[in-house]
C-alpha cells in the first residue's frame, strides 16, 4: 500500500527578511483572528509590521531563523522509518510558512497514494493550531485533486508514546539536580485568550490531561501547570509561566521546566525558556533552573505516532473524544 502521512505544523520564518511575511500569515489567519477577510487582513499586516521588530530580535538570538523546518523533517524521516511496512512518505504542510499546504497537496497527490494520514504535531487539539491546519489542508488536497482517502488524527494528549518520551526526558533532567535543593515542576504550554477556551476549544482541557498522565507516570506531587507566549491585550488564561517562576523565587524553589505542547525545539523554546525565563528565574531567586528537552525524535515518541497512524488507517480514531461542553471539538473531520 502506497500511504501518505501529513505532519502538520505551525512553521517558521526562515529568515530575518521572513519575519514579518510569516507574521502577516500568522495573524491572517481567521482561526487566529476571528474577523471579515476585509478587515482581518489589514490588521494582520499592521500587526505584523508592529511586531516584526521585536520577533526579529528574537530570531536573531538563534541564528537568524526559526529551526522548526529542519526539527520536523527529521521527524519526518523517523516516522518514515518506522512504517517502513507500508510505501510509505511523509509529507510536511505547514501553517505559515514554507512548505505551505497547497505545495504539500500537489506533492501528495503526485506520489498518488492509496491512503493518506493527516496528523498534526500538536498533541493537544485547538481550532487555533490542529483545526486551522485541517480546514487549510481540506483546501490545499481538493485544488490539487488528491483523491485518496483522508484520515485525521485530531490529537492525543495521553498517547502513551508521547508520555513516555516526555517522562524519560524529565528523569533524564531531574537526574541533574542540585543536592539541598527543593524542585517543581512547571508542565508549561502556550497559552491561549480565555475567550477561545470559553468558546468551546478543548485546548485548555487537553494539557490538563498531559499534566495528569506526566503526573501519574513521574509521581511527581510538586507541580503547577502554566501558559507562557502571552501577547496583546486580552485576558489569557493561566496562570502564566512567568508568574509561576516568580513564585517559585518567593519560595525558594528550584524549577524544572517541561514543555508539553510543543514536540520540536523553536523561538518559544530556546529563547523564551532558555534565555528570557532563565534570566527572570536568576532575577527573582529561584536557586536552580533546568528545562527538559522537547521529544523530538525520542524512539517512544515516533513510535507513538506510527501506532497512531496505524490506528488511523484501521478506524479507530473516529468519533469524539472531548467533553460535551467542548462545542468545538473536531469530530470525524468537522468541527461540531
């Protein structure tokens, strides 16, 4: 069987020159900003010129681009690996940024393949990341005319691969710990406005779920889960990753700090942890700061998604899987 797997995710400016094009993309983006075309897109470009600034200088402390392109294909090459049983290729769509889904659909469609997976490397389902790239991808593969069946893997923020991959990596951390030294446990996340979550976005839920299965796995009992990446003016929820660092310092506590929505390392990761947070973190007197690895291409984690692909290609990851009160939860392809 000729299966084709896509990975999505969110992409990166692969330049200095990219930043603000790949912002204006982000914040054009209805699922991201809830406005008419005509009015959202103005926006974004205003947002965008305001804000490429400031990203810039981000990007600039980790060599001038963002390394999610080069992270997730290598993740492509595990997986492609691992399903070594099949025909098997694994496509890349990005959200916004190069390679962008319509790219990726004409690929697909010109490897012809019998099946196709989708499968976003966003553990956690939010219409803001998983659901934006699904309605994106329905676009991009019925202009290029792919024909074969398509199976969406919405999310799986208990997988037991994924757990397990984040789990070693925490051990793998906490092994490296200061004697005298009391630690907690950030499981920190991006955050999202609360007027996403109180629309019905699982999001919110969804970490919750990693944090309690991370939990049980660890038998950690000193913990907090947070959100960090906060921008603009509204409310978001919390509490912040930020606030959580200075309470630690008023305590004394040292921190390990574990990313659990993002699986490959990029600008929130290696600037905002390790440098921003790491600083504040010296600043208000917290006595040692570590932060776990993403999993990356951890064995456990690879081979959680190919069992996830498999499950996929079997039926088993139809039908929903949030909570009623999650009105916009994605369900066999559609949101509800």
């Amino acid at each position: 069987m000729r299966l084709a797997v896509v990975l999505f995710n969110l992409g990166g400016p692969d330049s200095l020159a990219a930043v603000e094009p790949f912002l204006t993309n982000l914040f054009s983006d209805p699922a991201v900003i809830s406005l008419p075309g005509f009015l959202r897109k103005p926006l974004a470009r205003f947002i965008a010129r305001k804000r490429a600034p400031v990203a810039r200088e981000i990007y600039h402390k980790i060599g001038g681009r963002s390394p999610i392109l080069e992270e997730t294909q290598a993740q492509a090459d595990a997986l492609q690996v691992e399903l070594s049983e099949f025909d098997t290729r694994v496509f890349i769509a990005m959200r916004h940024w190069k390679p962008f889904g319509d790219e990726t659909a004409k690929a697909v469609a010109a490897f012809a393949p019998d099946e196709i997976v989708a499968l976003p490397l966003y553990p956690q389902f939010s219409t803001t990341t998983s659901g934006s790239s699904f309605l994106d991808w329905k676009r991009a593969a019925r202009a290029a005319r792919v024909t074969a069946p398509i199976h969406e893997i919405c999310c799986y923020p208990e997988e037991p691969g994924f757990i397990a991959g984040i789990a070693g990596l925490v051990r793998e951390t906490l092994a490296k710990a200061k004697p005298g030294i009391s630690y907690r446990v950030l499981w920190s996340a991006h955050g999202l406005p609360k007027r996403v979550i109180s629309s019905g976005d699982p999001y919110q839920g969804q970490i919750e779920k990693t944090a309690a299965a991370l939990v049980d796995a660890l038998g950690i009992t000193d913990f907090s889960i947070c959100y960090q990446s906060r921008v603009g003016p509204l409310e978001w929820i919390g509490p912040s990753t930020d606030g959580e660092i200075r309470r630690a310092g008023a305590e004394g506590k040292g921190l390990v700090v574990v990313p659990v929505a993002f699986v490959s390392e990029h600008s929130e990761t290696l600037v905002e942890l390790d440098i921003d947070y790491a600083k504040l973190a010296a600043e208000v007197g917290v006595p040692d700061y570590l932060r776990v690895a993403t999993v990356g291409i951890s064995p456990s984690f690879i081979g959680g998604l190919a069992g996830l692909v498999r499950g996929a290609l079997r039926g088993e990851v139809a039908g929903r899987r949030c909570p009623a009160q999650f009105c916009r939860c994605w369900q066999e392809g559609k949101q509800s």
